[in-house]
C-alpha cells in the first residue's frame, strides 16, 4: 500500500514540487470516498476543503429558478476541484455532486494556507498553479452560464 506522499508524488497537478513540499502537502490530506449522488459541498457552505479526484466524476451545477439544477462543469480523474478555499470570504460557488463513487484526496485548506505562508515558494507555487487551474475553468464556466441563462449564440 502507497502513503499519501507516494500518491501525491505520483498526481500530475504536483509534479515538480519538491518531495520536501510534498510532504509538507501531505500533512494536510486525507483520503475520502463519495458515493453516487452524494454531495462534497453546497453554495454558500463554507470552502474549507480542496479536492484531487482520484477516481470517479464530479458535477458542478448551480441552481436556475423555474429551471433547477443545471450542469455547469464536470470535474474528473486526475483533475483538481475547488478554489473557492484560496479567496476570502471562503465560499463555494456551486454545488458540488459526486456522479458516480468518487474517490479523492481532500486537502484541509486553513491547514495548506498556514503551510504556504510558512514557505513562501510553496506557497507561490501553489498559487500559480491554481491560478491556472481557474482561469481555464472560469473561461469554461463562463460560456456554459450564458448558455445557461439564453446568452449563448443564436
């Protein structure tokens, strides 16, 4: 059986990060499995957790009035889920909903924001690396909510 930091180690989001930072990262993960439409989190809950999906498909939906949930994203294996625990006040945007068993690395975010302030190129490294992560989704998200909400072409 793997430790944590081998499986970290072997996470494509953390290659180049140093086995020191690794380790440190390791500190503030742990495993979690979510079960066919369980939820990982609700808009508005507090954002105190970021997700690797090891295993598995997670919706992100938002509610529409007079329409109910809708799919706005779907986060898959070996990609990362969660920014929203970066950015004060700390709140998730969407709900989070496991599609099929989930099985994921969940990190403690006050856990990894007191790490990257003690390491400031951990830090930086992280931030740099989610900032990539969120641009690309927001571009994403960005096109599916005007759809979503009749904007779209025409």
């Amino acid at each position: 059986m793997q430790s944590l930091e081998q499986e970290l180690a072997e996470i494509a989001f953390f290659d180049g990060i140093a086995p020191e930072a690794v380790s440190l990262l390791a500190g503030c993960a742990r495993n979690v499995h979510f079960n066919d439409g369980d939820r990982l989190f609700s808009t508005g809950d507090a954002a105190q957790i970021f997700y690797v999906i090891r295993h598995g498909t997670v919706a992100l939906e938002t509610f529409v009035p007079a329409r109910g949930p809708v799919l706005i994203d779907t986060i898959a294996a070996g990609e990362v889920l969660g920014w929203s625990w970066l950015f004060p006040p700390y709140r998730w945007h969407f709900d989070g909903r496991a599609v099929d068993g989930v099985r994921a690395t969940a990190f403690d975010a006050a856990c990894l924001r007191e790490k990257a302030d003690a390491d400031a190129a951990l830090g930086y490294d992280l931030m740099r690396r989610f900032a990539e992560i969120a641009i690309e989704r927001l571009q994403a998200t960005r096109l599916r909510l005007l759809d979503v909400y009749g904007y779209g072409a025409r």
